[in-house]
C-alpha cells in the first residue's frame, strides 16, 4: 500500500520553512494591503512590545530609547500601540506585530541607542509583507489573459493609411443595438414575412 502523506505534517512543515524566509524559496510579487489608500492611508503596524532587563548590559541600548526617544515616537505615530515590558534576565527584543497578522521580531542585543533607533524605524516603515525574491516588479489584483492591452489593439490597419475624417471611423461603435435600430430591424422583417 503507498504511504499516504499526512496534510497536517505538510502544514506544519511548510510553515516551518516559510518562517525561514529564504529568497531563494520563496518568490513572489510585489503586494500591498488590498484597496489600501484609496480613501485613506491605514497604517499596516499596530503594535509595538520592548522587552528588555533593568540590569542587563545587553539592554543598555533599549533602556536608552525607551529613556530618551520613545516618548517622541509615540506622539509622531499616533496609530501605534507601544509597549514597555522589564523582564529579569532576558536578552532584548522587539515585537512588531502587523494588521496582516505577521508578527516580526529583532533582537537588539548589545547595540546603542542609535543602532535600536535604526531597527524601530525599520519597523514602522514595513507593510509586514514577507521578504520574498521579486520574479516581476509589477502585478495585479486581477490579471488579464489577454496580455498586454492598448486603445490600437484591435483597431483596423486601414485607419493608418485612410484620410480622415472618414465615413467609417467617425461611426459611433456601440456593441448593443440602439432602441430605434431595433424598431427598424422588427419593421423590415415584418414587411420580408407578410405576403404580397
């Protein structure tokens, strides 16, 4: 009998290695919050965690940017939620959590406050997308089967040579029949019907 594949393994693998993030697993498009800044921007980070020791050398840099400049940060991003956390003995880290649900997290450990500053900044300005391998610069919501599309595509050749104004190209084109066409088309096939 063949080994039948267990889907829930499956699901845990592939979410393993997607956690990985490796470029060259993964590719993908350039993606952005669906119908996002179309009446308004919505900022795509909620929440902000800070983690770190009160006497731990590793978080010096930490408890120098909470100190100094997360004040500052709160009130220029007012939509973001932060987080302060002491921890005993615990190394640095920053929670970043996204309205697309993907949590990111960095781990600041024995950096200044300059480098800490860097990391945050790095984080309010992401969309929470993952980092994949760019196969097309460019992508849609609904993408044609027609491939590439301009007003001439399906234009007669004959408009290149024709002298305008013409006859035929200044004809209005309407892919439904108009009321009166349709009133004259059901009065010439009474008349072709009836007998003489």
């Amino acid at each position: 009998m063949p080994a039948v594949y267990r889907v829930d393994r499956l699901k845990q693998l592939y979410t393993a290695a997607k956690s990985l993030n490796y470029g060259w697993r993964f590719e993908g498009v350039p993606t952005q919050p669906l119908n996002n800044g179309v009446t308004r921007y919505i900022p795509q980070l909620h929440r902000v965690t800070f983690y770190f020791c009160k006497q731990n050398e590793n978080s010096v840099g930490m408890r120098n940017f909470i100190a100094n400049r997360l004040i500052q940060y709160g009130s220029t991003h007012p939509s973001v939620v932060f987080y302060v956390q002491p921890i005993r003995n615990r190394s640095p880290q920053i929670v970043a959590e996204y309205g697309n649900g993907n949590t990111l997290k960095m781990y600041p450990t024995n950096k200044n406050m300059q480098d800490v500053e860097r990391d945050v900044n790095l984080l309010l300005q992401r969309s929470g997308e993952d980092i994949v391998k760019l196969v097309s610069c460019q992508t849609s919501k609904c993408p044609s089967i027609q491939g590439q599309w301009t007003p001439m595509t399906w234009q007669s050749t004959r408009m290149n040579v024709a002298e305008l104004p013409d006859k035929e190209f200044s004809r209005h084109k309407s892919s439904k029949m108009s009321a009166t066409e349709y009133v004259l088309q059901q009065a010439r096939q009474k008349q072709e019907n009836t007998p003489e």
